[in-house]
C-alpha cells in the first residue's frame, strides 16, 4: 500500500519586481529557514532535499549548486535538482518518500527573472527549427491561445478584464503579491491581452517541507495530504495543437483523481488571464469552487516558483482549515504545454 504523503509546510519570499541588491542565495534563506521553523525541523532532519530553478534565468550553468550553500551541503546530504518549476521537483519529491527511503523531504524553487529580457529568454523553450528563429515571445504566443478562445466564442475581453479584476483583488489581502486590485487592466500589449491580462515580471522563491505517515501528524496539526499527483504534456509542435483546451491537464487531473469528488478550492497557474478560462475548462471548474483565491500567479509570477507556490497556497488553506478538498496546478512552456496536477485533502474535521 502507498504510504500517506502530505505538505506540512510552506513559505515563500515577498515577491519583488527586482532584486538585483541580493543574490539568488540570499534570496532563498530566509524562506528555507522559515518553512524549516514551521516544523522545527533542521536541515539535519531532512532525508531528501529537492530543487527546482532555471540556469537560463541565472545565465550560467549549473547555478543551482551555488544555492546548495543556503541549504547547506554540509554534511552531505541526498539532493537532486530540476530544471523545471519547483513543482516538478514537488513530484519527484512524493516519489522519493513513496519509495521509503526517506520520511522527510524539503522542496525549493526560485528565479530572478528582472536581470533579464524573460520575454525573449522564454524563446529558448521552443521547437528549435521551426519555432524559436522566429522568436515569437511568451506574451505574442499568449495572445494566439487568447484570440483562439475569443474566435470559439469561448471568451471575450470584459470576461478576460473580469479574471484580472478578480485575481488583483484577492491578492490585496495577500502580503506576498506585490499588486493589488487598483491595477488597471492598461493598453494592449499584444492584441487582445493587454497589460492587466499578462503576469508581473518579478523576483521570488518558495519552500515546502513533505512528511510522510506519523511524521506529517507530529509536524503539523492539519496536514494537506496529497491523495493524487500527475504530470503530462502536450505536442511540442503549436501547429498540431487546440489552443482553446488542454488535454494534458484534463488527463493529469484525471490520473490524480482529481474528478471523484469535488474540491472546494483550486490554485491555476495560469499566468494569463485566457489560461484561466482554459484550465477552468480542462478542470470542470464551476462557479462553486473558489480559484485562486491567493491572486494566483498575476499578481506575483516569480518564474520557476509560481507552480511550487500554487501547491503551497493549496495546502497553507487547508493547513488553516479554509479548505478540505483542494487542487493544485503547475504549467511550465508555451500556452500550457507541461501541466502538472496535485488533489491535497485534510483530516475530516
């Protein structure tokens, strides 16, 4: 039988537009040191230790083992490394636990995305002979998966305005996003998303700690236990692709079991307001479910965290008892390409 795998702690930095006075290191311990005091744990009591970042964002290779030394690799401990949303290294995390080897497992993301043109640096994700020497940047690939919809009738720009709206006012109360629900949805940027439409462009990190069985129960009173957890991916080619849904999604949802019952609350990545309406679709979201009630990632969308931090929010609700049945979504490429999804539950109350 599967041993009972569940979050038992969160943290995340208060995400700023930049950060160039801090490195990635300095960044990165503070959020470790306050996710490890939420349990009072050490590093020392970690069994397994996992990583999510991007060595493009840095612009070296191999950048993540210079944010080995917040951690601390010293003694050595069992680590490994994604290049991809700390989400993914969430998954490969729960596997690791699965596996008995380890009871205990801390999971970390972060990038810096100011220092650079993370528009064009996205490119690099691209089919790269037919795609990425056209350089279509994140925003304009946005834009065709956003005219899609509106040409299937499936949304239009109030509604588009309406997401926006709602997901800035949420995160008013929530310290760490850095917009709040004054923000005007703006001039086109690429037509029909306009600047209220896209993510903000900023710094961040996040940390959960994993436990499994009885460990999670002395770690934490409530905690979100993770019933499901599934990853899948569309065709790389955008051609060969309906932009207007997202299969992979639906069937990670599936394999997650996702669909048995309802949940109450759902935390999307959706970067772009028209990606909501997509996963909304894919998830069989109604109107009965709270979404993204943290703001979600257009009110802060530190690159490689946003995902780690949509399972974090997730479980933080459910920790804090505003939830019982939640789910989780990650994405990572162009127009939801990766998708990744996680069914975190409490304790029956």
């Amino acid at each position: 039988m599967n041993r009972e795998i569940a979050v038992v702690a969160f943290a995340q930095t208060d995400h700023r537009r930049t950060s160039e006075d801090i490195s990635e290191v300095e960044m990165l311990m503070p959020v470790l040191h306050e996710v490890l005091a939420r349990t009072g744990l050490k590093t020392a009591d970690i069994g397994f230790t996992c990583s999510g970042s991007s060595d493009y964002l840095a612009g070296r290779a191999f950048s993540f083992t210079l944010a080995l030394d917040g951690v601390g690799a010293w003694p050595p401990i069992s680590e490994s490394h994604v290049e991809m949303d700390g989400a993914w290294a969430l998954y490969e995390a729960w596997t690791k636990l699965l596996t008995g080897d380890a009871d205990t497992a801390l999971v970390y993301s972060y990038g810096k995305s100011s220092p650079g043109p993370l528009r064009d640096v996205l490119t690099r994700q691209l089919d790269p002979y037919y795609v990425a020497p056209l350089w279509p940047d994140s925003v304009a690939l946005a834009a065709l998966q956003a005219q899609a919809l509106v040409d299937a009738g499936d949304t239009d720009e109030p509604a588009l305005a309406a997401v926006a709206a709602r997901s800035r006012a949420d995160a008013t109360a929530n310290s760490h996003a850095q917009l709040t629900g004054s923000v005007p949805q703006g001039e086109y940027l690429v037509r029909p998303l306009r600047t209220g439409d896209c993510p903000p462009i900023g710094d961040g990190a996040a940390a959960v700690i994993l436990a499994a069985g009885d460990r999670a129960r002395e770690l934490c009173e409530r905690p979100a236990w993770i019933r499901g957890i599934d990853h899948r991916i569309e065709a790389h080619g955008l051609g060969v692709r309906d932009l207007t849904d997202s299969p992979s999604t639906r069937l990670a949802a599936e394999k997650a079991g996702a669909f048995q019952r309802p949940v109450d609350t759902a935390e999307l990545h959706a970067p772009f307001t028209s990606q909501e309406v997509v996963l909304r679709k894919a998830l069989k979201l109604d109107d009965g479910v709270r979404v993204n009630p943290s703001g979600g990632a257009l009110a802060a969308n530190p690159v490689m965290a946003a995902g780690l931090i949509r399972v974090g929010e997730a479980a933080a609700r459910i920790h804090r008892g505003e939830a019982d049945r939640a789910l989780a979504h990650a994405t990572s490429g162009p127009c939801l390409q990766q998708n990744l999804v996680a069914v975190l539950e409490g304790d029956p109350r």
